[in-house]
C-alpha cells in the first residue's frame, strides 16, 4: 500500500516514503546533505511554476 503521508520541506509536500528514500539511498556517500537536495528541488519547482503555468 503506498504510503499517504507527507511533511513539508522548503514549501514543498514530499511524500514520506521519497524523503526516506532519497535520504537513506540517495544521499549517503555524496557531498550533498537531504535537506540541501531538498531546498535546491524547491528552487527548481518554484523557477519553472510560472513556465508550465503560461505553457498551460
């Protein structure tokens, strides 16, 4: 059953399930930390949200 629990992170509403993964598979052994990876994806989703909304 897939999991319908989120946490906000930086304005965005992860699914608990991805944050566990990018965090417990993703993260480990790269320069990165989880909340960075994170914040640099709300960047990227709030830069393109007025793109996809006037290519609508």
């Amino acid at each position: 059953m897939l999991n319908t629990q989120y946490q906000i992170i930086h304005n965005l509403s992860i699914n608990q399930d991805l944050y566990q993964f990018i965090d417990q598979e993703v993260m480990p052994g790269l320069s990165i930390k989880t909340d960075d990876f994170f914040s640099s994806l709300a960047d990227i989703v709030n830069s393109m949200q007025y793109t996809i909304i006037a290519n609508t």
